[in-house]
C-alpha cells in the first residue's frame, strides 16, 4: 500500500494544538498598517481556531497531524 501524503501547502498554514483543534493565523497582517486600526491589527496578531465545518476537510489534508 502506498502511503497516505500530506499537503505540503496545509501543513505549512495550520498547526495542531494539544487538544487537537486547529489552529492559523489570519491574513493581511503584515504590510499597509497604518490604514488599518489598532483594534484590527491587535486581532490579526492572534491564532484563530478552525471551524468544526471545516475539520473534516482539513483532517483529509494533513491525516499524519
């Protein structure tokens, strides 16, 4: 049987926390901040949680993760 591989561009994106949720961060963080506000800049610097509805996909994506 060949092995299963994982994707390459998915696992780069999204890291698996300890309890096994999935976790990334957001996009347009990094260049032209002085046109967003400080409340948006602060809410970029987090790591968000991937959706439950979107956890199935995902799993097909990385299944060594």
């Amino acid at each position: 049987m060949p092995k299963i591989k994982t994707n390459r561009s998915a696992a780069k994106r999204f890291k698996r926390t300890a309890s096994g949720k999935f976790a990334y961060e957001k996009a347009y963080g990094s260049h032209i901040l002085t046109t967003k506000s400080r409340k948006r800049k602060r809410s970029l610097r987090k790591k968000h949680m991937i959706h439950k509805s979107n956890l199935r996909e995902l799993r097909l994506l990385l299944p060594n993760s």
